[in-house]
C-alpha cells in the first residue's frame, strides 16, 4: 500500500511539476546561459519547499548534526570501516545502473569489487579490492540513469527528512524500490531468515549520519557564509546532480567529486 501511495503522489507531483516548467525538456536555464549544458530545475513551489527546509534544518539541529558529533567520537578505523561496508553495499544499486548506462567495464569493476570486499573484505569493511587494483568508481542511481536516457528534471522541490530533489530523482527512487535495489529486496520485500527490515533502514540512516559526520564543518561553513542557505543548498544538490549525470571529473565551485564528502565551500 505504501508503494502505491508513493507511486501515486510521483505521477501527480511528475504531471504538476512537469507542465510548469519552461521549455520542453522539463528544465529551466541559469540566466539564459546554456553553460556548457548546466541547466537549473525550476522551484515550482518554492514558499512550501522553504517551509520544508525549515522544518529539516531544525530536525538536522536537534537529531542528526548531534548523531554525527558523537559518531565522530568513535575511533577513525571504525568510521572508516563503516564508511567502507555503505559504499559496497551501494554497489547493489550502482551495477544495475553502470549496466543501464552502458557502462559495462564500471559494471565489472564494481562487481568484482562488490565480491571480494563482501567476502575478504569481510562484509566490506576493508577494501580489499583496491589493493588488487580495482578502485573505487563513482555512485549510480536510478536519477542519473534517467538524466542519461534524456529525462528532463522535472521541477525542484524539498522532502521532509529525506531533503533536496527533483521529480526525475524521485521517479528514479521510486523505480529503484520498486525493481531495483537488491538491498530493498532483500531486507523488506522478502522475508529472510539473514536479514530484517530494521536493517534495511538502519543502514539509510547510519549512511545519513556518516555523511553528515563528514560535513559537519562544511555545512557549518555554508550555512554561515551563505546570505540565503535554502538557495545555496539548492544549487549545490542540482549542480552536483548534473555533474554526476554527466561523469563530469572536474570538481564544481561548492562540491568535491565525491557524494557532497568534504565540501569545498571557500
């Protein structure tokens, strides 16, 4: 039911967002500029995704920036295990995707990697696989893959906790729970004696507080350097969208080219 309810809410926000935006690929121009390709998707409703943002920005004070201070507490090896067993286990939803994109030498990269980190990796918590020469590759997701076929953005707008995203990366999170993500799969769609839903969520939430423990003084840096926080977090999410769907290296004015890790906001 909770799918349907979902699937339901992503087609209506698709139609509303979707007649609303100007031109015909679904995006807005920055300042009439194509520059060099980087289109802005438009606020459709801007004054409630304020509210919103508002409304995550207190959770963030009171819950995950405290969350993240007292992960930070734990020794650099245990972090960085952690660290280490969230980015294989993102590998479920990247090699489908490296697939989708015809990315096929990432997609062999990553499930080699995805094997020996499982497994002399010891559930990921060691990067076995780089020692082996195998390195890291860059995230996928259903969003990109769509961003890559052509889809347009669809308009801007914020989720309660989840935060900043676009119709195209919802329609793309909803089609990955749907079909997509073996991790989904495994832990809520399926009863398994291995693993429960609690650890499906649980890891969303320890890979939130992980990345925020990594940001913890650049979000500080932003947010008292930035005259408007909502309009610069905006722009940092939909720039770091488009470089990624891009396979842009090259690192934009507010983001490192790795998950918004250690943000550059000098």
């Amino acid at each position: 039911m909770n799918k349907f309810v979902s699937a339901i809410l992503i087609i209506i926000f698709s139609l509303i967002y979707t007649n609303s935006i100007a031109g015909d690929d679904g995006k807005l121009k920055v300042n009439g500029n194509n520059n060099n390709g980087y289109v802005e998707a438009k606020d459709c409703f801007e004054k409630v995704n304020r509210g919103i943002f508002a409304f995550n920005q207190v959770l963030d004070k009171v819950i995950f920036k405290p969350l993240a201070k007292g992960y930070r507490m734990f020794p650099q090896p245990i972090r960085a295990g952690t660290s280490n067993a969230l980015t294989n286990l993102s590998n479920v939803v990247t090699i489908p995707n490296n697939v989708l994109q015809g990315q096929f030498k990432d997609a062999g990269v990553n499930s080699a990697r995805l094997i020996i980190n499982s497994t002399l990796g010891i559930a990921g918590i060691f990067d076995v696989a780089s020692y082996y020469g195998l390195k890291k590759r860059d995230k996928e997701d259903y969003g990109q893959t769509l961003g890559v076929w052509g889809s347009g953005t669809g308009c801007y707008f914020v989720l309660p906790i989840l935060g900043p995203t676009t119709v195209r990366d919802s329609v793309g999170s909803l089609a990955g729970i749907i079909g997509g993500d073996a991790w989904y799969n495994i832990t809520v769609a399926r009863d398994t004696q291995y693993f429960s839903e609690a650890d499906y969520y649980a890891s969303k939430l320890l890979d939130g507080v992980d990345f925020r423990a990594k940001n913890l003084e650049s979000f500080d840096s932003l947010e008292n350097n930035s005259v408007d926080l909502y309009a610069s977090v905006r722009s940092l999410y939909l720039q770091d969208r488009y470089r990624k769907i891009k396979n842009i290296d090259k690192t934009t004015e507010t983001l490192s080219d790795d998950d918004w890790e250690e943000l550059d906001t000098q």
